[in-house]
C-alpha cells in the first residue's frame, strides 16, 4: 500500500475564524495540486507536515513550523518543498525542505542563498506568519 505524506495548513480570516486546508500527496499521485490546494492569501497560523499518513513506515511523524515571519509550498518533481523565513528571529534568513512522494524518504533540509531567497520564499503558496 502506498504510503502518504499530507500538507494541513491553519489559516485564519478577518473575523479570527481558523481554516484549515490538507492536501495529500504520494507515490501514485505525486504532488500535483499541492500548492493549489492550500494557496491563500490569509494569514498562517500554523503548518504541520504529516509524513506517512497509513503507518507503513512507523508513523506518523509530524513536522510543525512555527516561530517564522513567512512560509511558502512549492511543488516539486518528486514532491513537495516548504520554505520558510525568520525576519525576527536569532537565525534570520531562508531555508527551505523538500518532502519526496514516498513517506520512506527523510527529506532534505538546505538554507536559501541570500541572492534567491526572495524568489524561494515568493513561489507557491506564500503565507506571513500571525503575530510571527
């Protein structure tokens, strides 16, 4: 059985109302509509990642981002890349991790050159962080 990873994005409107979008993705159907699913122009409040949505590899294991000034996912050929940046923070700038199609896979963890890290955090769908 193919194993899924899933996007669950919390989004809040003008009247403080919470949304939630998820949108999975996986081996069979690649990542397509990832970022049209979960797209908004409101604010974020929080953006987990759930790595192997059936149990197929142990999981589910759960990636929470939080404490940033800006987030964007991307897709991605083999997956699904979320960037975030810290305006505030102690460790300012961008980076950005991919999360591949098959829950198996770890994924990869890289910082955004200075020089793309407007394009990287522009791309996709592309949140400013409540409150930060």
């Amino acid at each position: 059985m193919a194993a899924d990873n899933c996007i669950h994005v919390v989004l809040i409107n003008p009247a403080g109302n919470l949304i939630q979008r998820t949108v999975n993705f996986n081996p069979a159907q690649g990542s397509a509509g990832v970022e049209h699913g979960t797209k908004s122009a409101l604010e974020i409040v929080a953006l987990f990642v759930e790595r192997d949505v059936q149990g197929d590899a142990g999981g589910p294991f759960w990636d929470e981002y939080s404490g940033n000034s800006q987030y964007s996912v991307t897709e991605a050929y083999d997956g699904v890349t979320v960037t975030k940046r810290d305006l505030t923070g102690a460790t300012k700038g961008a980076t950005k991790k991919s999360y591949f199609d098959s829950a198996g896979s770890p994924g990869s963890n890289t910082p955004v050159a200075n020089a793309f890290e407007e394009s990287a955090i522009g791309a996709g769908a592309n949140w400013p962080v409540l409150d930060d």
